[in-house]
C-alpha cells in the first residue's frame, strides 16, 4: 500500500516537473527570454502535468494498441483538466490566471485546439516512451530507500503546497482590497506593506501569470506589478 503511493507520487512529482521544464523552454522561446516563473508553486513543478499524466497512465492504457484512439483519449484528457484548473482556480481566486482568447478554436478563453493538440502528442510521448523507461528505473531502486527518497519530496512538496496557498490567499485578499470602490490610502497602505513582507513570492507568482487578470470591476493587478516594481527598483538602488 505504502509502496504503492510512493510510486504513484514519484510518478506525479516527476512529470510535474517534466511538465514545468517543457514550460520554460516553451515560454523562454515564444518570448525570447528565460522565463522561470511557472506555475502556481514555488518548486520547479506544474501539477496540473503530473495530475494529467496519472489519469492518462491509469486510464489509458487499455488504448496502447491503437495510436491514434490514445492521441484522442489524451488530448480530452489533458483538455479536460485544463478547463476544470481554470474555472476551479477562479471561482476561488477571482482571478483569471491565463486566457488563450486571442487564440484561435479556443473554449472560453480556458483551453485551444492547439494546445489540446500539443499535449495529445506529449500524450503519446508519455505513454509509448518516457513512462515504460521510467518505471522500470524507479523498479530497480530497493524498497526501503525508494520510500525514504519519496517522503521526503512528499514533505518538501507539501510545504510548497501550503505556502504558495497562503501567498495566494493573500494575493486575492489584497486584489479585493485595491479592487474596491471606496478604497482608502489606509487600505492602499495596507496592501503596500502586505506586497513588501511576500515580495518576493507574490511577484514570482505574478510573473508566473503576465496575463492574470482579476475578475473584479477594477483589476487591481496592474497597479501590484507597478507597486513589485517599485519595491525592486528601491531594492536595488540601495544596494
């Protein structure tokens, strides 16, 4: 049992980063820069890659026999929970963390043919090469050693779990707060010193999302990035 989740999380945690690496080489091309920031956690992960590749290795597999059936499943699969992170992380955020609206054959601005199409492919890469490698290497490692090295990035990633929730809980708080009609300079103070304390983290994860825009009737998330920005250039000219 406990051999078993530890297998099933090594797989989770190693395509979360599978999936955070083919972030920053896709961004850094697309924008001609190194982009790192990627993700909703602080770790080099992205979940929602590790989520899609256990529902493609539990659910698929009886399609292995036909490629283009298992490009179709995946890309549903992979589309499916794209869509549902999007709606899910606003309902709770009040804040949309990407928008592929200026994409063409896009759903709601959550998901778009070409992506859907892209992970189809990274689909089948998964399950026809990387995963049967991989298994059989986490196969070869003993037993009691395996679960020690697996624990121990379970603990390290749910310490990242937990904090980049309270940073993100915090970044709604203050987005409500300068998104208010009536707010104050007390209020606008308040927000100012909450950015200075987290800094560092809720400007990672603004980097992360350029194109994150609050749901609120003001979007305040301009004006944080102003107020990040100003921090580091004060930051720096200290130095």
């Amino acid at each position: 049992m406990l051999y078993n989740f530890c297998f099933y999380f090594m797989l989770f945690l190693t395509y979360s980063i599978v999936g955070w690496t083919f972030e920053v080489i896709s961004c850094s091309i697309l924008q001609k820069k190194l982009v790192i920031n990627r993700g909703f956690l602080i770790g080099p992960y992205c979940p929602i890659y590790g989520t899609s590749a256990l529902l493609m290795l539990l659910f698929l597999e009886r399609y292995l026999y036909d490629p283009i059936v298992l490009f179709i499943m995946a890309t549903l699969v992979c589309t499916i929970m794209e869509y549902v992170t999007s709606y899910v992380m606003e309902k709770i955020f009040k804040v949309r963390w990407w928008d592929y609206s200026e994409k063409k054959f896009n759903l709601n601005g959550r998901v778009c043919l070409f992506n859907s199409c892209m992970f189809g492919v990274l689909g089948l890469v998964l399950m026809y090469l990387l995963n049967p490698f991989y298994a059989g290497l986490l196969s070869k490692i003993p037993n009691v050693l395996f679960m020690v090295i697996t624990l121990t990035c379970f603990i390290i990633f749910l310490s990242d779990v937990v904090l980049s929730l309270i940073i993100m809980f915090q970044l709604k708080i203050n987005t409500n707060l300068m998104g208010r009609k009536d707010a104050t300079e007390e209020i606008s103070k308040k927000v100012r010193e909450a950015l200075a304390k987290n800094r560092i983290f809720t400007g990672r994860l603004i980097g992360a999302f350029p194109k994150a825009k609050s749901l609120l009737p003001h979007d305040p998330i301009p004006e944080m990035k102003k107020m990040l920005e100003a921090k580091r250039k004060q930051r720096k000219n200290q130095q």
